[in-house]
C-alpha cells in the first residue's frame, strides 16, 4: 500500500530530502548515473517542454518523443544487457522519470507506459532466475533468499527509495526470515530502537525516522514488536489514543490526520488493536458496518461504499450555500472539477469552499474541454431510457447542467474502463424548487445525521428514525431528512401510508418480511447496465453475480405485490399498480431460459461461487459442461484428499474454504494431541488463532491452481450467454427503476410506522399556523431515562415573532432545536412527538446555535456569529423558519443588545416564524412597539439547600408566558460560588439600582395595550376564517370565549391607566 512522499498541501513529507542531498554509507553516485542526471532535464526543457502545450491540446500521442527517449538511453534502463538493454536497476529508472516529469508529466507517463512491457518481462526473468536458485538443485535452499534480502537491504538507493515504507518492509523482511527460521540472523535491537524513534507524540508510528506517522506503518510496527514479544518498546496507549482519533462517525478510518477513508485503514486499525488487546477502545460495531457496506454484489470489499449520480442546476449566489448544502446531502465521495477552477494561486471562490468544507473528500481535476454541453445532450439523448426522456425537455437550455453531465459520463468512461448500455439509464433532472432548504450549519446545529457530543453514536433525528431495511430505503432516509418536501399533497399521501401501516398490524409485518429480502437495487442496476471495455475475469464473475442478483430481486415482485393488493391509501395502490408492469414477468422469464430456476442469492463465498458456476442451464453450451464436470472433480478430489490426509495422521481435519486463500484445511485443538507440539512437515502457510489451526499443503495449492483455472473457462463461457441475455433484457429495464423507487419509498415509510409503535407520536396536520401542544424533543426522549417534559407552541402570521427567555440550563436551546426536528419530521411524513401538531410549510430552516471560537478557520465567536446571520438575513423570506440562540454573546453587552435589536426589526418585517432566545431582558421590550412580538419564559424553582443554608435553582423546563422573573441569574450564581460575601453584596446593590431606572423608562403604556388586544383579536378571527373544523354551534361557543377575552383584554389595559 504504497503512500505519497508529499502530504496534502503539497509539501514534503516531514523529514524526506530529495536523493542528491543525502549522505551515503555506502556509495555516491556512478558517472552513468550523473550522466543520467544531465541528459534527462537537457531533453525536458529543449524538446519536451516546447511542445507539451501541444499534445495538451490536440492529445495525440507524443510518438516522435517516445522514439527521441529511446534513441537517447532513457527507456531501455531496465531490460538486460543481453537483450540491448543497460541492464541497470530501478533506481536509474527513477532518476530518469523524476526529470522527465519536470517537463512534462503526461509526456513522461507515455514514455514510462512503453517501457512497462520491457520492465515486466525483466521482472519475469529475476523472478525465474531466484525461483532457479531457491528450489533447484537439491529441495529447498534457504540460503539463497536470505543472503538476498540481507545483501539487498545494503543497497543504499533502493533503500533511499523504499523509505516512505520502510517500516513495512522491514516487517515483510522479518516475516520472510521468520518463515525459514532465520530470525535470530537480524539485528533485534537495531530494529526495535528504530521502532521507538519512529514514535511520535500523537502515538502514531511512521514509515521512518522524520516521516507523518500512518496507520499502515502503525500497524506493521506492532506485529514486528509482537514477532520479537517485544510490545512494551513503545507507548502502548498512545497508540490506542492515535487509532481512537482515525475513527469516523460512520465507523470508517482514515488512515491519517488528513482524512483519507478506505477499508484497508479498517484493517490496520482492527488489526493493530487485536494485537494490542485494546479492541474496547474504538466502536467496533461501526466499524462492522461500514466494512459491510463496501461489499459489492460479488463478495469482495471495495475501498468505501457505492455511490449514485445526479445531475441538476440552480441558481446561488456568491456564497455558494445552494452548492455546498447540496453537496452535504449528496455526501460524495469525489468531486470532479475543471483543471481550470483548480489552479494553484489561482483557485476559483467555489472551489476554496469546497475544500474547506470536504476535507475527507477526493478531488480529481479534468480538462476543461471535457465540459462539453453538445456532447452531454447527446449522451442523454443516447443512454436515457424512453419513458424518462422527457427529462430532454428540461435540460436542453442547463448549459451547465449538460457540461457536468459530458464531463462526469467521460470520466466514469475512463476510470472504470467502461460504457453504459444504450437506452439502459434513467436520468432525471432535480433542481431545488421541490424541497425545503436546510443548510450545512442548521444540520450540523441540529444534529440531523451527526451527534455533536460523540459522532460515534446514533443519537440524531436519522438514528431515530432509522428502521430501514435496505441500503436504498437509509439513502432515501437521509436525503429526505436533509431536503424535506414542500408539497403537501405529497406529504399528505405519505401520511396516509403511514397511517394505514399503523392501523394494519398484518400488512405492517407482512411488507417488513418482504422488503428485508431486497438487496441494492440502486447499486444492482448501475453495474447490470455498464459494458466493460475488456472482457476480464472479475468483469464476467460480476456479471454473473448481478444477474443471480436481478433473478432473486425480480421474484421478490410477486410476494411484494400480493402483499400491497388490499391497500387502501392511493400511494399504495400506486405502488401496487407499478408491480403489475408485465415487464417483470417478461424479464424474468427470459432469464429462466438460459438460468437455473435454483441458482439464487446465497450468504457465503463459497455457496456464492457455486451458484455462478452452475447457474446456467445444461444443455446451453456443451463446452460449459464438461468444464463444469471437471471442476466438480477437482472440488470432490480436493474433499477427497483432506480426508486422507485426516485418516493418515489421525487428526480432525476438515475442508475449509475463503475467497482469497480458495481451499484450505482447518483443525480444531480441542481434545488432539499433536507429536511435539508440532503439525507434519507436510502442512505448510500454517496460521493458529485461538484453538484453530489453517494450513495447507503444496498438493492441495497445485489442486488450488486447477480449480482456478476451471472457473476461469467456467465463468468466461458463462459471460458470453448472459452478455447476450442482458441485450435482450436493457429494452425492459425502465421498470426496475421503478421497482428500485417502490422499494426505497416503502422500506422509509415503514421505517416511520416502526418508530411510531415505540413512541407516542401524533399525525400532524398542515394550516398556516405551527401549534403543538405537548411537543417534545425526539432524540432527548431517546437518550434520556425518564420522557422528557413536553411544552405548547402556537405561532401564527399575527403572533410569529417569540422572544424566549430565562436561566442558562432552563431548557431554551432544547425548545428551540425542537421545533425544528418536529417541522421536519412533519414535513418527510412522519408523525410528530407531541399530541396535537399543526405545522405551516417551511421552505426554509434557518439556525443561529451558540457555539464557540472555531480556531481552524480563524474564526472568533463574534464574527461566527455574524456571518450566519448575514447569512440568514439575505436568504430568509416570509415561509422560513428561523431560530436563533443567544446571538450577539460573542460581543460587549451594548453592542450586543443593539445588533439583537435591529436583527430583531428586521426579521419582523417578514412574516417569516421566529424564536429568538436571549439573555438580554432588555429586548423583550420591543413587544411594546410590534403586536405580533410574544415574550416566552422557562421557568425555575427557588428551593432551600438545608446543608448549604443557601437557595438553590430547580429547573422545571416547563415555557410560560411572559418576561421572565429571574433577574440576574448570574449573582445567584456567583452565592453559590467562592466569591467574599462583600463582592456579592455589592453587585446586588449595584445591579438594583441599575434595574429600577431602566424599568422607569421601559413601561409600556395603556394605550399601547389596547392596541395589542385590539391586534391579537384580529388575528385569531382571521385564523378562525382560515382553518376552522368547528360545527356551527362550537364555532359559535368559540366566538363568544374569544369575545370575553377580548373585553377582559381591554379592561386590564384600562385599569393599568388608572
């Protein structure tokens, strides 16, 4: 797993020095190799670099270069003397591209390209030649290999070279010599002491001396110390604290401290803290998971999971909020941008945020010509299927759109060395119209998808909601918590589906049975519609298993549909009338013509390959028969060989099976007793863990070797009748797309029932009013022992502006992320926790959380604080909903008052729905100057701490209405603290008389009372018109309390007069 010499800044790795600067212990260079070092930078600048612009832009291949690198001994380094070569070795090689990449690096890859085929088969030659020395003659020379590996470690620029892995290669070196029992030839000390020094503080341990410590060389570190039994070399729990800091919330590593993700990390962390007997320190579980989630439908593991592609335009402005909330919700795991916007020193503004704000994620650069809008038009218009071309109509005037479209299928084209079927993809256009806005911020403040205590944890509105059973229902899960709807129909006919699920306790099982036996279907049909370039091994062994795959899914349809038939709600019926589509059927019978109706999925590797190897029918291919019939020979002989070799040593062996060893013998230690301790000679590659013993023998490796070999005609045969099978079966495949959005859809809607059955939640309702009456917060409720006190709000157009006070700790940055999880569940189709809700759709959700000094981005608390409600203030309108807590705290009192105040006036200027929680009483006196201003207070207790003889503050959590009472919570507590008396007493004093002349010059007037009685009648009659259910009787009833409110109103304000 070779690593960069440079970090990601672009900068030497730490500690490296360029070859000519380092001191040798053994030599300097030879004159071939200076004259290496002369001829290589003279070709780059006089003849490489002239015309590199060039072949830059017409891309053609740099022929005449390639032959001028021959002619002058720059190509030919490694092939041998014998065969016109110079018969050098790797590192002349390496000097050469190094120079040559100076002019031009695309140059120098051709050149390097060419040369490969020599390379390689010198490489073969060194290969035969040791394979010669080692096991010719008479049995097997040790001796040989490891005069070798001690000879070539003295090599001083192989060894410069190898320095960015040396710690690795020790450790493969060391194995090497342990295997022949040669350990104790090697320097024990010399190695351990360079261990040590390899060390760093974080308690990573690095490839060298000087080098950024990684999880790779962490890991070959510990099992070289665990070789010698010598673990106590270093600072054991350093390292456990290094591993536990590379943990991601997803269960992912990264495998330094600059965040690259990738399974192998996984392994080294699992494997390090498996030798260290620290596993308890990381989250085992989710690591488990992601791991799981890298599977392909193969078997194998991919480096992190599979991903979708979308394709959309909408407008943003200059600080690209659209982009990178877009971005969040899409979570990518690489960004493709033009090399134009990419620049060093030169970098666009989108792209500096970007990278700011996706720092875990690859970035790859492609030429600007590759965004091609003509190009992208036609592949829509080539690979889109007939029922979705509509979508050509939307895109034809996205002249970004359909460059990112050219750009992106170009790419895909050439990393994975394939094309996508004609007529084979569905592709939709998505704007940002159809979904409620949440940014980045808001879902980082309210902890939407990661908990901000402890990101390990599942402690956000995701995780409890989560029930999904398939990876496409937990996508569209997410995507839907991060981009709620706005259409309420569509809300609407969610809720019915839910309602019924709840109501229908057979249906409500019945689909969870149904829809937990789906696999991707997502990920299933973005490899069955690509055609690979090269017809390999891996690609036919897919194919196979995806359409094992598309067999198992497509006779789930029928279980599915006859489950949905007595649906009611239209969303259900329509879900039922898509599985009705005869295309299924047609596909499916299609592929029980050429596939065993048996051959099915099956957990396991091993059961996995013998239904690809049989899964075609008899009869198809006589050729394919009789290669299955000798591989069914091979595989009985290999049974037939262990239990031989059980019978002739009298030990239980069994057969075993994985898919990177292939066959192999295991035996278990219980109740056997082995001579000396010791297995036969004849076992080799023996590996033990706990009672367990894995090895195998050079007979069953050649028997190995035949079975291989056998799958290979198997599976290539196989590939040739389901490449035919899938033709037939692309014109058809507009209704898997459909099935794929059925399932996801239905997988989420269950999810929703599920988490209803284990809470008390309510259906919300959809006025223009937001009321909850006993709501509480959803993910509190989860964590906490006891429910968590439940609290009322009403907001209306006339009453949409609340100022929340009341003690740090009372509860009013809890309430304030409620509201918000609560008008998102609502608006996904979930129900509510609370017993009544009504909800007005929000397009936007907008958060000012309080936080602290962001010392990455040189942010202070203040500035944090304004730039989010910049942020706010341009984008908010009269269908947003804005929260804000505690703004103006990063600044002096007076300033602090004024900003709060004039954000304060010009959110009411908007009919937008507003919570504004403050420590600033002052500001609850703008109630007096705007109607629809309503002051809101968390109240508190005052009870008697007998052993302190003290009073002490008891929190009820509980919003009333009002100013709050508590004044100057902060001298309470400064009593309970280690302040003199004295100090207290006279800050009473003072704040006293503080108080009293501001409250003469703050009071509100009676006339000024009558006006916000006469103002919140109205409202409330107009709300009456707008939303009423009433019958005409309670409606009158309700009328006449609403007069006697009123009147009751009017008088107050006439005795406050008097």
């Amino acid at each position: 797993m070779p690593l960069p010499l440079r970090n990601r800044e672009g900068k030497r790795a730490t500690g490296y020095l360029p070859i000519n600067q380092r001191t040798s212990p053994y030599k300097k260079f030879t004159e071939q190799q200076k004259e290496f070092q002369a001829t290589a930078p003279k070709f780059a600048r006089e003849e490489i670099i002239p015309v590199a612009a060039e072949y830059d832009k017409t891309g053609k291949y740099p022929v005449p270069l390639i032959k001028r690198a021959w002619e002058l001994g720059l190509m030919n380094t490694r092939i041998p003397e014998s065969c016109g070569g110079l018969g050098l070795g790797s590192f002349d090689s390496c000097l050469i591209s190094e120079e040559l990449a100076y002019g031009c690096t695309g140059v120098q890859t051709a050149i390097e390209a060419n040369s490969l085929g020599a390379y390689a088969g010198d490489i073969a030659n060194q290969l035969a030649s040791d394979a010669v020395q080692i096991f010719g003659g008479n049995g097997f020379n040790t001796e040989y290999p490891v005069e070798k590996l001690m000879r070539d470690a003295k090599i001083y620029q192989e060894y410069c070279m190898s320095e960015y892995l040396r710690m690795s290669g020790i450790y493969w070196g060391l194995t090497v010599m342990d295997l022949m029992g040669q350990l104790h030839r090697m320097n024990r000390e010399e190695i351990l002491t360079f261990i040590k020094s390899c060390q760093h503080e974080c308690g990573g341990i690095s490839a060298s001396i000087g080098h950024d410590p990684h999880l790779l060389y962490t890991l070959s570190a510990v099992q070289i110390l665990t070789l010698y039994d010598s673990i106590n070399v270093i600072d054991i729990n350093k390292v456990v604290e290094y591993v536990q800091s590379l943990q991601k919330e997803d269960g992912s590593f990264a495998g330094d401290i600059w965040g690259e993700i990738d399974t192998r990390f996984s392994f080294c962390a699992v494997a390090t803290l498996a030798l260290l007997g620290k596993l308890d320190a990381i989250n085992v579980e989710k690591a488990i998971e992601f791991v799981l989630s890298c599977m392909n439908f193969d078997g194998g593991f991919g480096c992190r999971p599979g991903s979708e592609s979308h394709a959309g335009q909408f407008a943003d402005n200059t600080t690209y909020a659209k982009v990178i909330t877009k971005l969040k919700i899409l979570s990518p795991l690489e960004i493709i941008m033009s090399n134009t916007a990419c620049v060093v020193g030169n970098s666009t503004k989108l792209f500096t945020l970007i990278t700011e704000n996706f720092k875990n994620v690859n970035f790859t650069t492609i030429q600007r010509k590759y965004f091609n809008e003509t190009k992208g038009l036609e592949y829509i218009e080539q690979l889109c299927i007939a029922e979705f071309n509509t979508v050509l109509m939307e895109v034809q005037s996205k002249y970004y759109c359909l460059a990112a479209v050219a750009a992106l299928l170009k790419y895909v084209e050439f990393i994975q060395n394939s094309v996508y079927a004609p007529k084979s993809l569905k592709i939709c256009f998505q704007g940002s119209e159809q979904t409620a806005m949440i940014d980045s911020s808001s879902a980082q403040n309210l902890e939407l998808l990661i908990n901000n205590q402890d990101s390990r944890n599942n402690h956000t509105l995701f995780g409890v909601l989560n029930y999904t059973k398939t990876p496409g229902g937990s996508r569209r899960l997410r995507s839907n918590i991060l981009e709620p709807l706005v259409d309420v129909e569509t809300i609407s006919m969610r809720l019915d589906c839910v309602q019924e699920l709840l109501q229908d306790e057979e249906l409500f099982f019945g689909l969870q049975s149904v829809i937990a036996r789906f696999l991707d279907t997502e990920q299933l049909l973005s490899v069955l519609v690509q055609i690979p370039k090269q017809d390999t091994v891996n690609a036919a062994e897919s194919k196979i298993t995806n359409l094992i795959y598309l067999k198992h899914t497509l006779e789930l349809v029928d279980p599915l549909k006859i489950t949905l038939k007595n649906c009611s709600t239209p969303l259900l019926r329509a879900y039922y009338g898509s599985l009705e589509d005869k295309r299924f059927g047609i596909i499916l019978d299609k592929i029980k013509t050429v596939i065993n109706d048996d051959a099915r999925y099956m957990k396991g590797c091993l059961n996995m390959r013998t239904q690809k190897c049989y899964a075609v029918r008899s009869n198809i291919n006589e050729f394919l028969d009789i290669a299955r019939r000798t591989y069914t020979e091979i595989v009985d002989d290999i049974a037939g060989m262990i239990t031989q070799l059980a019978e002739k040593y009298s030990l239980p062996l069994r057969t075993s099976f994985s898919s990177a060893r292939g066959f192999f013998i295991q035996m278990t230690t219980d109740c056997t007793v082995l001579p000396n301790d010791q297995l036969p000679s004849e076992f080799i590659k023996i590996s033990k863990v706990k009672n367990s013993y894995s090895f195998t023998s050079a007979d069953l490796i050649k028997m190995n070797e035949r079975c291989q070999e056998s799958l290979r005609e198997i599976y290539h045969m196989t590939y040739m009748i389901v490449c035919k099978l899938l033709s037939e079966i692309y014109e058809h495949i507009h209704c898997l797309y459909k099935l794929s959005d059925t399932v996801s859809m239905l997988d989420m809607l269950l999810s929703f029932a599920h988490a209803c059955t284990l809470s008390d939640y309510v259906r919300p309702e959809f006025t223009d009013t937001l009321a909850i009456k006993q709501g509480w917060h959803p993910i509190l409720e989860r964590i906490s022992v006891e429910k968590p006190v439940a609290n009322n709000t009403y907001i209306t157009e006339g009453s949409n502006f609340f100022i929340i006070t009341g003690p740090n700790m009372s509860g009013k940055s809890t309430y304030l992320k409620q509201i918000a999880l609560c008008q998102i569940m609502a608006q996904i189709g979930s129900y509510v926790p609370a017993e009544y809700s009504s909800f007005r759709i929000a397009e936007q959700i907008f958060t000012r959380i309080s936080t602290d000094d962001d010392i990455e981005t040189n942010s202070s608390t203040f500035m944090k604080e304004m730039k989010e409600i910049a942020y706010i203030l341009h984008n908010a309108n009269d269908k947003s909903l804005i929260l804000i807590d505690e703004l103006g705290r990063g600044t002096n009192t007076e300033e602090g008052i004024g900003i709060c105040y004039a954000v304060c006036e010009h959110l009411l200027s908007l009919k937008a729905f507003t919570l504004f929680a403050t420590h600033f009483l002052e500001l609850c006196q703008i109630d007096g100057l705007y109607p629809n201003v309503e002051n809101m207070h968390f109240e508190v207790q005052h009870v008697k701490n007998t052993s302190r003889n003290k009073e002490a503050i008891l929190y009820t959590y509980k919003l009333s209405k009002g100013l709050t009472e508590e004044k100057n919570y902060g001298l309470k507590a400064a009593e309970v603290s280690s302040l003199p008396p004295s100090i207290v007493l006279d800050a009473k004093d003072i704040t006293t008389r503080i108080t009293r002349q501001i409250l003469q010059n703050q009071r509100s007037t009676p006339e000024m009372e009558r006006q916000r009685a006469v103002y919140h009648l109205a409202t409330r009659l107009v709300q009456t018109a707008r939303n009423s259910q009433l019958d005409p009787d309670s409606l009158r009833t309700y009328l006449s309390n609403l007069k006697k409110k009123y009147e009751a109103d009017f008088q107050d304000s006439g005795k406050t007069e008097e």
